[in-house]
C-alpha cells in the first residue's frame, strides 16, 4: 500500500530535473571523444549535436553504464545536467546540484563536500573515510574528502546516478555517484572568456572570470586549457574585531593534451591545480546556544550572516592531480585505462564554541593527504545483443595531519593544549564484470558483480606519545551485485526493475583515539521506474526504490576530543521515489521540473550520542534512543521547476529563464532538534546572445526572496553552531566565443 499511495502521490504532481539538448561529448576514456576533423566524421558530429526529437526535446546522451547510451535507455535513475543548465541555475561547484538534482543535498562541512543521495550520505570530513557517494571526474574517482571539491571551470554535463553503483564505478559508491564530464580538447581552434560580477544583499561582491581555449597542435595531438578565478567578498560582519569575514578566493586550472589517431586509439593526459582559500568556515550560533553566553563580556549575534568568534576563522585547500587515461581498440573490443595521482593540502582554523570568550580552539596548521588509482578495463564492441565489459582496480592513499585542540570550562581557568598527529593508509583491490544480454527483441537482462579487498591502517600521536604499542590495522572484503531487468515497450518508452548492493568498508577515525575500526556499511536496494517520452514535447521519467540500509557509518562532534565520535547506527530503512518531467512544446520554450519524495529514518539506533541544550548554554553530552527519527539531511520532499524561453530576434535571441526550488524540512542531528525550516529558493536569468553567437550579455539574480538558508549545523558539548547559505545576489555578466 506504501508504494501505490508513493506512486500516485508522485503521478499527480508535476516534475522533472533540468535537462537541456547536450552536444556533450563523452568522457576521454568512456566515449568517442573529439576525433581528427576528416570528411567522414564532421558531418556525423554536426548531425549528433542537432539531433531533436521533434517539440524542443533533445536527445541527451550519457556514461551511466561506463559506455555512451541514450539516457531514456539507461535503466538507472541518473540526472544529466548540461553544461547551459548549469549555466542558467547559477551553480558555482557541485554542491549547488541541490536546487536542481531531486533527492540530492549537496551538504559540506569544515570545507568538506558530503553529498547525500536519497537520504544516504556519509558527514564524517577525515581522510580515509570517504564519502558513502562517490564523486568522479572524467569517470576518475576522487577518493579523499577534501579533494571532492569540484568547481564547474568548464563542463560538458554533470550526470548524477541515484542508488548503488557499486559494480562497474567502484569504491564509496553506496548512496550513488556524481560525474563531473569536461571536454575533452578539438581539433577546431575555440575558446571562450566570461566575467560574472554580483552585488550580495550584505553590499559586498562576488565576481567570476573564466576561460577555455582549445585547438589542435597536429593532424593527431590537440590540447586545451581551461581557468578559473572566482573571489567572494567577506560578507558576514564581524561583531568583535569590526570588518567582516566568510570570503574567498579559488584559483583552478585544469589543461588536457590528447592524442587520437582516428583509427580507435586515444591517449589524454590531464592536469590540474586547484587552490582555494578564506575564511568561509563562519560560524555563529544556534539560537544563542554557546556555552560562551553564560560569561560577562559575551557578544552573541542577533540576526544572519554575523561573527562573533575569539579565532578568526581560515580554510586553505591546495591540490594537484594529473591523470593519464587510453583508449586502443583492439577490434571487436576495447582496452581502457585510467590512471591517477592526486595531492591535497588544507589548513583550517576555528572556534569550537562561536563565542568571543575563549573556551575552545581547533587549528589544523597540516592535513595532508595523497592518492594513486589504476584501473583497466575490456569493453565489448559493436551492436550485438550482448554487451559487456570486466576490468581490475587498484587503489591506494596515505593521509597525516597535525590538530591543536585548545579548551578550558572557564575563562579564568589556563588553557589546556592537546595537539593530535595521526596517520592513516588505505590499500584497495577490485575485481569487476557486468553483461547485458538483450534475451529477446526488447527484453534485456543485466547481470554485475564486483570483488573489492580493502586493507586500512592508523596510527594516533596525542602530545608526542604514540597511543597504540602497533599499528592498527583491519582488512575487509566483500562481494557486491547487481541484477537488472529492462523491457523496451516502444522505442519512447522503457520499464525497468534492479536489485543491488552496495558496501563501504569499515574506516578508523583519524581525529579520534580509537584502535578499532567501525564496522563495514551496506545497503541492498529494490528499483523500479519508467521512462517515456510520452510526445514529442513530452518526457517524464519515473524511478520507486526501497533500501534496506544497515550498520550506518555515522558521526557526531566529539566532546573532548579534536574532531568526531565515529559509530554505528544499527539501521535504516529508505524508501521513496522522483518524478522528473521535460515539457518541450517548441526549440524555444521548455519547462522542467522535479519533485522527490523521501522516507529516510532509522529502525533501531538506540545509543546515538545526542547533545541536549543546557539553560546555560552549551549541550549536555548523551546518549538516546533515535529509532524513528529521521535521518540527517533527508527532507521529505522537494521540488524544483526551471521553465526557459528564447525569443528570436534579427540581432540575436533574448532568453529569459528562472528556477524554483523548494524543500520540507532538513534535519542536521540525531535527536531532530536542529533543523532548517521548509524554504523556497528563486533564480533567474535574462540574456541575449548575438546573431554570431559570440557574445552573450546576461543579468541574473540568485536566492532572490534571500531566504535565510541554513548550509550546515554543528551541535557539541560548548554549543550548537550553524553556517548559513549565501545571501541574495545580483549580478551581470559577459561571455565571448571565438
């Protein structure tokens, strides 16, 4: 009865995600790629990007499935957002994919990204416990928490895989996967330059300069090089040092070299420096609640967007990485091969009870962390009716870091200074296969199964003394499946059940004290979903799950310790589903919309640590039976709705655009004390491009009713805090193409 009321529920309301015409070319290993310009395949890329479906439907193509499909082929719930919708919905880095991606959060803490997916998502910012949604670039995964920080410097498309996808992409993907496609580089001399410029609601800015130039260097090798610089004034106030604070700075340069000899081999070779840096780690408190408050001289905030610290705080992340992925068809199949190496540095500072008395300091002068991964896999070839691919993985990561913990119960009492210098390592082994076998004409069956052996060591330093007489150290293995059903009603149309697992491996906690790990977390789903384009202007795609979720990964702030208590919950269950809808009646008007509907609680946690406020200020430290709360950052619902209209004009075309996303409220804690209440969130874009097309002028506006937004909550033993969202902006901007 829960899925026939979910599944009419969902029916009767409109939605779907933002899914503009993508001329997106594939990933460098995973598609096709740019190929020399010859006679014989120009036409054959012009006729890809205007492919329509008659009305302004766009026939969107994905790499869901390690290979290029239609997305309504794909028997997987996965969101494709171009490179323009992206564009249109303001989003600066993945962690905005939340006003357009339904049953996604984009979370974060201490400048750490922490997506959540259909209420699964992992809150923990230590390296060596990745993020239970895996996020990727180029089909190459990011395996450490604060390298996950991707901006948007120039794109294809970003394409989000709701559910586990364990068996073909791997490590951490339990809740899902988020893939970040940039282009790979042409043949063509092109590039572009914009500059964005906003006025924040505080009166400070926010500017944005990007650019992308690519070209070929011979018949077979082309390069390019795309940047960014993007700086937001500090715009919380300062109430104890005057001025203001929560601003920053991002540098990001990422440079592709590819050889494509046009006869089925391609060799790229990316690189990428990423440095971003300020003091947008602001954090005041939640409703008063500082245990600051209870001495004279405190200062509390009264409104959004104030500071009132002893620290001023800082977050500083500098990375490099570069990768070499390979592409050799050996007729009849394909080798791949991708190999990665990536080195992460970030510095923070702040005030662990947001009060400006001085109770209790964080600082982290050093977290560093650096990554290998190889992976090699056989793909089929051709049209056949079995398609298949199989392939080994290999990863390894080693992570240190230097925390000083500074505290005290009263100001007049001396500080007592810990420093805490930890060391973590991670060896993980894998291997994969999954077939597709189309049984009959239009019926396809799916079978993956993957085989990971992960090995995790730790050492703690607490005051130059070594904790533990050894190394700590703990292996896990597991197998992971997956089986797929997909019948093919009509060429629009397909239905498609899956059932699969998902597993992350048992992690230490590299701020804790600890020298046993927490136990491996799993995840078995149930998917069913259709997905039709109804008309030719009509698209509507529906995916239901039921998870059954156990041994949950979870974290909560610890009370004297530098970082966060690591356990686990006992289990969940999940269960929901998302309606996405394109109405499209012409190439120059469109809607879409989406709306997500999410039962994410927990059946049985009955130690959860819980912080309960004290009259005083500051939280008692417990433990609580939470079975049948909700799950941390899992709102119930959300919508979101972007209608977009060209108007044709003889000097070019003015669009005007807007986006609306509303979301039921978001819980931050295991008691379901802090919240954010049900808010609505509005942006919109006026443009116009030229006849040439190479200049586009736009006007825009983002959190336009400024909504207070809360981005994340922090509940502790010396208090609760919170950071809030970005306030209202209005800018302008300009974009050349040459």
């Amino acid at each position: 009865m829960k899925g026939y009321h979910l599944t009419r529920a969902l029916l009767l309301a409109a939605g779907a995600t933002i899914a503009a015409p993508s001329n997106a070319q594939s990933s460098a290993v995973v598609g096709d790629g740019s190929q020399p310009p010859t006679a014989e395949t120009a036409p054959q890329e012009e006729s890809e990007q205007s492919t329509q479906q008659g009305g302004g439907l766009g026939e969107i193509v994905v790499t869901a499935t390690r290979r290029e499909q239609k997305l309504q082929d794909v028997p997987v719930a996965v969101t494709a957002v171009t490179s323009e919708a992206l564009g249109r919905s303001g989003a600066a880095d993945i962690r905005n994919l939340t006003q357009v991606v339904p049953g996604f959060f984009g979370g974060r803490a201490a400048g750490v990204f922490l997506p959540v997916i259909r209420g699964v998502g992992s809150s923990s910012i230590s390296v060596g416990d990745e993020s239970n949604v895996a996020t990727y670039v180029d089909g190459i995964y990011q395996g450490d928490p604060f390298s996950t920080w991707t901006d948007l410097v120039k794109v294809d498309r970003v394409e989000v895989l709701r559910g586990p996808q364990g068996t073909i992409f791997g490590r951490n993907a339990t809740g899902g996967l988020i893939n970040v496609i940039t282009p790979d580089p042409s043949f063509d001399f092109s590039g572009l330059v914009s500059a964005r410029a906003a006025a924040m609601e505080t009166g400070d800015g926010d500017y944005n300069i990007r650019g992308y130039l690519t070209g070929g260097l011979s018949d077979s090798v082309a390069a390019d090089i795309a940047g960014i610089y993007r700086k937001s004034d500090n715009f919380v106030d300062d109430l104890v040092r005057g001025g203001k604070a929560g601003g920053y700075r991002v540098i990001d340069v990422r440079s592709k070299l590819m050889f494509n000899d046009g006869d089925g081999s391609k060799i790229v070779l990316t690189g990428e420096y990423f440095d971003r840096a300020g003091s947008e780690n602001v954090y005041q408190p939640y409703e008063s609640n500082t245990a600051g408050r209870a001495f004279a001289g405190a200062i509390l905030p009264t409104k959004p967007w104030q500071l009132s610290t002893d620290l001023r705080p800082s977050l500083k992340t500098r990375r490099y990485s570069v990768a070499l992925q390979t592409r050799f068809d050996l007729g009849g199949v394909n080798l791949e091969t991708t190999g990665a190496y990536a080195h992460n540095r970030t510095s923070q500072a702040t005030d662990s009870d947001s009060s400006n008395i001085l109770l209790a300091t964080f600082v982290a002068p050093n977290i560093t962390s650096e990554y290998y991964s190889q992976e090699v896999r056989l793909l089929s070839d051709g049209s056949g009716p079995l398609q298949w691919i199989a392939g080994l993985y290999a990863f390894h990561l080693e992570g240190d870091a230097n925390f000083i913990l500074s505290s005290r119960t009263d100001p007049s009492q001396p500080l007592l200074v810990r420093t805490f210098d930890p060391l973590i390592k991670t060896t993980s082994y894998a291997a994969f296969a999954e077939a597709t076998l189309e049984v009959v004409p239009s019926l396809f069956v799916t079978g993956g199964i993957r085989y990971t052996d992960e090995k995790r060591s730790f050492d703690q330093v607490v005051n130059g003394v070594a904790l533990f007489p050894q190394t700590a150290k703990k292996s896990f293995s597991r197998v992971t499946y997956k089986g797929t059903v997909r019948f093919e009603i009509s060429p629009d149309t397909n239905v498609y059940a899956t059932y699969s697992t998902g597993f992350k491996s048992g992690v230490f906690n590299m701020t804790g004290t600890a020298a046993t790990a927490v136990n491996p977390e799993t995840l078995r789903a149930l998917e069913g979903g259709i997905k039709s384009d109804i008309t030719p202007w009509l698209r509507a795609n529906l995916a239901l799950y039921h998870y059954d979720y156990k041994d949950l990964q979870v974290t909560a702030r610890d009370p004297i310790g530098p970082g966060y208590v690591l356990q686990n919950a006992a289990d969940a269950t999940l269960y929901g589903g998302e309606l996405e809808t394109t109405i499209a009646p012409s190439e120059n008007f469109r809607v879409s919309s989406a709306i997500a509907y999410s039962h994410a609680q927990y059946d049985n946690f009955p130690q959860a640590q819980v912080f309960i406020p004290r009259p005083t200020g500051g939280n008692v430290v417990s433990q609580a039976d939470v079975s049948g709360n909700r799950l941390p950052r899992a709102p119930r619902w959300t919508f979101n709705i972007a209608p977009s209209l060209d108007v044709p004009l003889e000097s070019g075309t003015l669009n005007i655009n807007g986006s609306l996303f509303r979301s039921s409220t978001v819980y931050f804690d295991f008691l379901n004390t802090t919240k954010q209440d049900p808010y609505t969130s509005i942006n919109g874009e006026i443009s116009w491009r030229t006849a040439d097309e190479k200049f586009r002028f736009s006007i825009w506006a983002t959190n336009i009713a400024n909504e207070k937004i809360i981005q994340e909550v922090r509940p502790g033993a010396l208090g609760t805090d919170l950071r809030y969202e970005l306030p209202r902006r209005i800018g302008a901007g300009i974009e050349l193409s040459f």
